[in-house]
C-alpha cells in the first residue's frame, strides 16, 4: 500500500502548488489550441487517424517476422543489433560499448526508453557521465529530475524558474529569463561537449524493417548532433517501434508533429541506415541498435492491451487530459505520465507498483478521441481498473488483484445481494429512510470537495403509490 500512500501524496503536493497548476494549465492549453489548428479538414484528420492506426496495427501484428527483417536488414547495413530482455540486460550492453571504446563521457538526445532503463544513473555508477543534450532534458538534468512530459520535459518549469536554475549552476552565465537568451546559453556549454563526447546516444521514433532504417524526429538539432559527431551512435528503443515499409513512414511523420506541438513538420527528420560509408565526410564508424523488451512480449499477447504498443509517443493524450493539467507529471511517478503511462506503466511494471494510475482518470474519454493511432484508451483504462482488483480475470498484466480491499469487496457484495431480493431491498430502503438523519456528513475525500448525500424522505415506491401508481 505504500505506493498508494505515495501517489496520493504526490497528487496532492501538486494541486497545492499554485505554479505548477499556472505552468501546466497555459503549456496545455497552448498545445491544444495548436493542434486544434494544425488539422483544419476533420476528414483529413479522420482519414489520416484511420490510416496511421492501419498503419500501426499491421506492424504489431506481425511483430516477430518485422524484427527479424530488422534485425537482418540492420546487419547487412553494418549496424550491429543488441536484443534486451530486460533494462537490465539493456544497460549492461550500453556499458559494455562504453568500455569496449574506453568512454568516460556519453552525451544523450533524448530517449524516453533510456528514461525507462534509468540509463544516466547506471552508467554514472560505474564511472561514465552522460550529458542531455535536448534542451529540456537538460534543464531537468541541471535540476535532478525527471521528465515531466515525454515531448517537453521541463515543460513544468517557467521560464523565471529556469533562469533561476542556469544562475545558481553556470554563475559565469548573466542572469536573464529571456527564452532565446537562456537557449543560446544551453547551446553554447553543449557544443564543445559533442566534441568531446566519443559515444553518443539517441532513441528510435521508427525502425523500417524493410531497409534497415532509423528514424528520428527533432527539433533542435542535437540529435542529429548525437549521432553524426561522435564516433560511436547508440540508438535504443522498444521492439514495438518497427514498422514495415519505407512507405509507412509518411502519413505517420505527418500526424506526430502536430498531434505532438501543432507543427506540420519538425525542423530536423534524420534516417539513419548505417555507419559511415568511405566515401563520406560525416557520421559515426559505429553505429549500435539495442532493442529493449521489458514487458511488452508479455502486452503483444494479449489481444486487447496490444493496442497499448501502437503508441507514437506523440503526448496529445497527456496534453487534453483534465487530470494530468491539474497535477502535471511528475505526481504519476512513473517514466511516462498522463492517460497513456496510466495503461502502459502497470503492464511493465505490475498493478502492486502502478495500480493506483489508472483511477488517476476522469474517464471523459479526451484521450481517446484525440490519439493519432486510436488507442482505445478509456477501454483499457476500465481493463486495468477491474484487475487492479480482480483475480478472477484471464490477461496477464502481474498483480492481478493486488488493489483489492476485502472490506470494500464486502460492501459491495452485500449491495448485490439485497437488490437482487425484492423483499430486502424494501426493508433496506424503508430502515434507511427512516434512519436518515443519522447518516454522518464526512465519507472520507467523497465529501472533502462535495456534500454528503442525504437519502430522500420519500422513497419512489411510496411516492409512486402515492400518486396512485400501483404494480400490475
């Protein structure tokens, strides 16, 4: 129960934070307004939705044969292919590149999956530093915390707040809360780590299995920093990022921007299909697909989680999400937050850790209505709310019922069993009429926000004879 006790009093540190709540309600409802004006034809959204999500589907349901021809289309370009299991396993192979090449420093793009390895603190164990070169990345690095949004990580962070932050660690630096002040700041202590940096690190937003390829999408220019300077580039990503032809990458380059940040396309998109060539000036010698399990062979067989893994990492989810406006997201306590990570993390990670993040949901159903690859969101939501507490169920999501309250349970199986008899359910209604006025006024958080509901004098089956009505 501890990491109930600890989620709930994360939830409540942040509705008590008047700057998070102020920082987080303008971020969202500026990404909503620009997604809301990057798709002026609904029939071109529609017709776009239906096909990434084709898209997606016909990838996962071939998974296996797709990361095979990966994997041997990767090879054959000169990529070498590490499978993980676990993150583990997936962390033990980056340091092994690391030492192979005698690396004392990794510089990173961002990678939500070396999030989920938790990568930075593995490897600074062992003697390496890594270094996030994504601007938001390394605010949050500077501050010694994780991402808050998997698109805009310090997005919880005002500009002041920032420019706070770069003062008390570069006090070299004037201060200045100026935005493109404090990015030219960043850009310049970051330029002479690329290189310096003999091995540099980037996630994978699509694997083309049909050629070998690894797409990446970026704004800032880093991350194809990350990955042409250095002389060693380690890509890292989840098995369900691959996709099956060169063809599908399109219509889903097209709807990730702006389902993402209502852009039409990102400034910088990089396909990465082998180190370098003799006859080329730039790129690494080496170049390292490591592909992560952790879980998701586990979600690929069962027929209705598998919709989890279409996931574009796109963030539309989180940033409609009346919830995860409110208390931001770090008080989900997992690598990804908002509507999204509440479906995600408790198939990783088990419903003992995570069972609470799919109760953090209005089930308004915003999620769904806006996911690029039509997730059926609130549905698995309810999916995993009934094995949170449920053992009775035939999904294999671990800690099954790990959520369940026996006395809770037995409320609920008394209410049961009077309504499904007529005579009790009368008695009950009738003692409870009378006995209203000892119903107590506090029923724990139900009544923190609201009025304690009172039961009426009258019940309908006395108003109704009183009206004449009477059974046939």
């Amino acid at each position: 129960m501890q990491q109930s006790i600890d989620f709930h009093h994360r939830v409540g540190s942040a509705l008590h934070d008047p700057q998070i709540r102020s920082n987080f309600r303008q971020a969202m409802d500026g990404l909503m307004y620009k997604r809301q004006h990057s798709f002026p034809d609904a029939d071109e959204l529609l017709r776009l939705r239906l096909r990434s999500a084709e898209i997606r589907i016909n990838a996962l349901s071939r998974l296996p044969e797709l990361l095979e021809q990966l994997e041997t289309r990767c090879s054959e370009n000169g990529i070498q292919v590490h499978w993980a299991e676990t993150t583990e396993q997936a962390n033990a192979i980056v340091l092994d590149i690391m030492n192979r090449h005698d690396a004392g420093m990794l510089i990173k793009g961002k990678s939500m999956v070396s999030e989920e390895m938790e990568l930075n603190h593995y490897l600074e164990q062992h003697g390496v530093t890594c270094l996030e070169s994504d601007l938001g990345e390394f605010i949050v690095q500077l501050a010694g915390e994780p991402p808050s949004h998997i698109v805009a990580p310090a997005i919880h962070k005002s500009r002041q707040q920032i420019a706070r932050l770069f003062s008390e660690k570069f006090p070299e630096i004037p201060y200045s809360d100026d935005v493109d002040t404090l990015t030219r700041s960043a850009r310049e202590i970051l330029r002479r780590k690329f290189h310096a940096a003999p091995v540099g690190l980037s996630g994978v937003n699509f694997a083309v299995a049909e050629t070998g390829t690894l797409c990446l999408v970026e704004n800032e220019g880093n991350g194809r920093m990350c990955t042409t300077i250095p002389p060693v580039h380690i890509a890292v990503t989840g098995i369900e990022k691959v996709v099956e032809k060169l063809s599908d990458i399109p219509p889903l380059l097209s709807i990730l921007p702006r389902s993402a940040t209502g852009q039409h396309i990102t400034t910088y998109f990089n396909m990465i299909s082998s180190p370098r060539k003799p006859d080329e000036r730039d790129g690494p010698q080496e170049v390292h697909l490591v592909l992560l399990d952790n879980g998701r062979s586990r979600i690929y067989q069962d027929e209705q989680l598998i919709a989890t893994l279409r996931c574009i990492r796109c963030g539309a989810c989180m940033n409609h999400c009346p919830v995860y406006a409110r208390i931001g997201g770090h008080a989900y306590g997992s690598t990804i937050p908002g509507p999204i990570g509440s479906i995600l993390e408790p198939q990783k990670a088990g419903l003992e850790q995570f069972g609470d993040l799919p109760t953090a949901s209005t089930l308004c159903g915003a999620c769904g209505a806006v996911c690029p690859v039509q997730i059926p969101i609130p549905n698995l939501l309810n999916r995993l709310r009934y094995e949170r507490v449920r053992q009775d169920h035939t999904g294999a999501t671990p800690g099954q019922g790990s959520q369940r309250n026996p006395w809770e349970a037995r409320i609920w199986s008394s209410w049961r069993w009077m309504h499904a008899n007529p005579w009790l359910y009368r008695l009950g209604t009738r003692v409870a009429t009378g006995l209203r006025w000892l119903i107590p006024q506090r029923l724990g958080a139900w009544t923190r926000v609201r009025s304690a509901p009172r039961i009426a004098k009258k019940s309908l089956h006395t108003l109704a004879r009183q009206k004449g009505f009477t059974h046939e």
